[in-house]
C-alpha cells in the first residue's frame, strides 16, 4: 500500500505530473482519429496541453500553447482543422513554426526559433498513439515490453468506433486505476450491469505483468437463456478475437483497453486535472467484422445497449470512487489488498519505483 497522503495531497499530485506524466510514453489517441489531413486530438491534464495532428499525412505533437500570447491553439477534444490559434491567427506548420502570421513583419528577426512550438516524440503501436513529452531514453516498444504485442493484436480486434465521451470524476487518478484493474467490487457494485452478464463470481486468470502494465481475464458464468444469446449474436461468430471474460489491460500510466467476448471493446484513458480531480475519457467500439444491411440492422441497437450499459457501469463506478475518495482522507488503516486484487499491487509497486518512494512493505509498517 501507500500512503494515504498519495491519493490528496496537491504536493505529491505535482510530483506526479513531473516524474510520471511529464516524462515517458503516455497513451494519447487512436490512429483512426488521426487518418486524415488536419485531424486532431487534444490532451489536456494538469500542467500540459498536448495536440496530436495529421499534416498531410504526417502526425506531429506540440505544446498546445500558441507562442503568441499563450492562447491554448486547438480547444476540442478532437476534430478536423488547421493548426490556428483562435486568438490572433498564428497558423502554425507541421514544424510548429507560425507560417501563417499576421503583419510577421513585427515578429520576424534572424532567430524565430522562439516562435516554434515545442514538440514531442510520437510512436504508434497498432492503432495505439503515444507521446512523450519528456523525450525518454526508451522507445515505446521497450516501454510497452510483453504488452507491445498484446496491443498490435487489440488493435486488428477493433471496429469502428460507437462513442467518445468525457466523465469527470472527483477522485484521485489512481482511484480509477485500482478500480479497474479487480473485479471483487464488481458483485457488490455492478449487480445490473456485470452480474447479469456473468461476471464477478470467479477469480481472475491468466494475468500478465510487464513493469506497471497488466492483463487478466475476468471469466463469465453461461447465464440461463444463454444458447438464444448466442444465436442472437450469430452475426459476430466470425470475429477475431473470442473469450469466454471480460479481457482487460493496464498500460501504465493512462490506458484502459478491454474487450467483452470480443463483442464489444472499450479503450479508457486517464487525464489528471489536480489530486482529487480525474476525467475519464472513454472511447467504444465494435468489433471488426463486416456486416451485410441486415446484420448491420441488428448490430446497430446492440451497440446502443453496450453504450448505455458501458456509462452505467461508470456511473457505478464513479459513485464508489468519489465516495472512497472521501473515506482515503479520514481514514488511519492502511487498507488491504486480497488475492484478487494482484494487479493492484502490481501497479503500486510499479507506481512506488517510479515516484522514487521507499519499498512498499515498509510503507505500510511504518
Ligand atoms: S495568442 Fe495565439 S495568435 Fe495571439
Ligand atoms: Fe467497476
């Protein structure tokens, strides 16, 4: 465990953004977000704003903070535009230098390279994108170690996307991480969501661990009526991937992936807004096969009840988190983790290494 200090205090949350955002791959979009020429996503979390754009076929990050005057450049979470800062039309190139500029006479000297916006490495695994705003000594293939292949694979698993939302939450960013990575709340917590579906009543198998990043299955229980299930999801039997669980992984430091029998897939991702404020952005697809008008007729109302279903389990979620982030502030236990919880303490030793801390165990003696 760790200190309960780690979960609200503004000190080591600034610690934090400095050894773990600020540095080191971190999981920014989809490449399908970024296919076109001046598609864009923006990420925004305390002490960064980083957008991630297509020029002409080229993905590029920058600061997202015009040279100017400090206007941040692009202001939705994603879409398709110039590089153009809305305040006095800097227009910046896939350099980041302000090509487009208003009277430049008055800025142009000999040196402009203080007009150029700072910019980030940015690698691909599958459809997976990340920068790293500290340009780190590894590449993101060491980074992302055994889970390097797992996510090449997930991305050829992946349909068309069906949502792209925002939750906030008031609650530590490491709330969100723990609560994703064990399924023991999910009986008490998910009994309309997870419960019905068969999930929560046996343990996690088939863990992986790579420094912070994990994956388990959570297995499902066949649940009465289970064969008019099957025969109504017939139209996805040829898919990729198939699994009796709900599949899911951890890329440390803000990646949720998972997939539900392969019927449906979910990819989260972590923004940090100060020590008791996260939002979650979530992103849904379907699986990657190709349907006939009929099929498609049929996939469409199934896809709207894993959207709904998906931002219940959130909520449910949500509620919990907020509440313990509560409780972490009064509390003078130091909390326990059970056998089902393994990659909790996976992701906190990890954490731990990371934040320079002492070793874990002799956290929780003293
Ligand atoms: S602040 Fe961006 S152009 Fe002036
Ligand atoms: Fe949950």
């Amino acid at each position: 465990m760790i200190p309960k200090a780690n979960y609200h205090s503004d000190a080591i949350f600034a610690d934090e953004m400095r050894l773990l955002f600020a540095r080191g791959w971190q999981f920014v979009a989809l490449t399908t977000e970024l296919a076109n020429d001046r598609d864009f996503v923006c990420v925004d979390h305390e002490g960064a704003s980083t957008v991630v754009q297509n020029f002409r076929g080229e993905i590029k990050a920058f600061q997202n903070v015009c040279s100017h005057r400090f206007n941040r450049i692009q202001t939705e979470d994603r879409g398709n535009r110039l590089l153009m800062c809305g305040y006095h039309g800097w227009t910046y190139d896939k350099d980041g230098f302000p090509k487009g500029l208003p009277k430049r006479e008055q800025f142009l000297s000999e040196d402009n390279t203080h007009l150029c916006l700072p910019h980030y490495p940015v690698e691909t695994c599958g459809k997976f994108v990340f920068v790293d705003r500290g340009g780190g000594a590894a590449s993101l293939r060491e980074h992302l170690g055994d889970f390097h292949a797992t996510l090449e694979a997930m991305s050829d698993y992946l349909g068309a996307e069906v949502q792209f939302c925002r939750v906030p939450h008031a609650a530590n960013w490491k709330l969100l991480v723990e609560n994703v990575l064990e399924c023991y709340h999910c009986a008490t917590v998910h009994r309309d969501t997870f419960v019905p579906w068969g999930v929560g009543k046996l343990p996690i198998s088939d863990a992986v661990f790579d420094a912070g990043h994990s994956s388990a299955h959570f297995p499902r229980v066949d649940q009465p009526r289970e064969e008019l299930r099957q025969r109504y999801l017939s139209h996805l039997a040829e898919r990729k991937f198939t699994h009796n669980s709900f599949f899911h992984i951890y890329i440390f430091p803000n990646l949720f992936i998972s997939s539900s029998q392969g019927l449906s897939f979910y990819v989260g991702q972590v923004l940090p807004l100060s020590a008791e404020r996260t939002m979650l952005r979530m992103r849904n697809f379907e699986p990657n096969v190709t349907l006939s008008d009929k099929h498609r007729a049929r996939q469409d109302p199934i896809n709207a009840d894993s959207i709904a279903t998906g931002l219940k389990l959130i909520e449910e979620d949500r509620a919990i988190l907020e509440n313990v982030q509560r409780g972490v502030r009064v509390s003078d236990r130091p909390g326990m983790i059970g056998d089902d919880e393994v990659r909790i303490r996976a992701f906190l030793e990890h954490y731990a290494r990371a934040m320079a801390m002492p070793a874990l165990q002799a956290v929780a003696a003293a």
